[in-house]
C-alpha cells in the first residue's frame, strides 16, 4: 500500500496508511503513516470498538494536514488519545 500512496501523492492525491507492521513502513516509507499498536490484520483495533475505531480514523486523516511530500510518520497512542 505504501507504494501506491507514494504514486498517487506524485499525482496530487493525498493518502495515509496505517500500519500494523512498522519494520515495512520504514523500508517503503509512503508519504504519510500511523503506527498503530494493534495484531496484524487488525489496524483499527479489535472489533466492536466503535470509539476506538473512529479515534484512530480522526487521528489518520489529521495527517492528511501534513504538507507533503513527506515522510510523515506518527505513531498512535490509545491510552493518550482516549
């Protein structure tokens, strides 16, 4: 994902991925990532967590904000973005 993020970003698309493996991430480095603590598979968290989930959708589209190209890499904190 992080490669087709880095194509549309140089088509003026703006993008963010969220990532579950971090190590990948910094090898492809797409413009814009969240680290989330979550297992593989599960990037917004465990299911029915309504409010968790949506944190986590606020928190990547924020770094939609971030002026490009980039890298911009954050990583999420559940107990601090409660």
């Amino acid at each position: 994902m992080g490669l087709i993020a880095a194509a549309l970003e140089e088509r003026g698309i703006r993008t963010v991925c969220l990532s579950t493996f971090e190590p990948i991430m910094k090898q492809v480095q797409p413009p814009r990532w969240l680290a989330v603590p979550y297992p593989l598979g599960f990037p917004l968290g465990l299911p029915q967590r309504p409010e968790l989930q949506n944190r986590i959708l606020r928190r990547a589209f924020r770094l939609l904000e971030e002026p490009g190209p980039g890298p911009v890499h954050q990583e999420l904190d559940p107990e601090a973005e409660a």
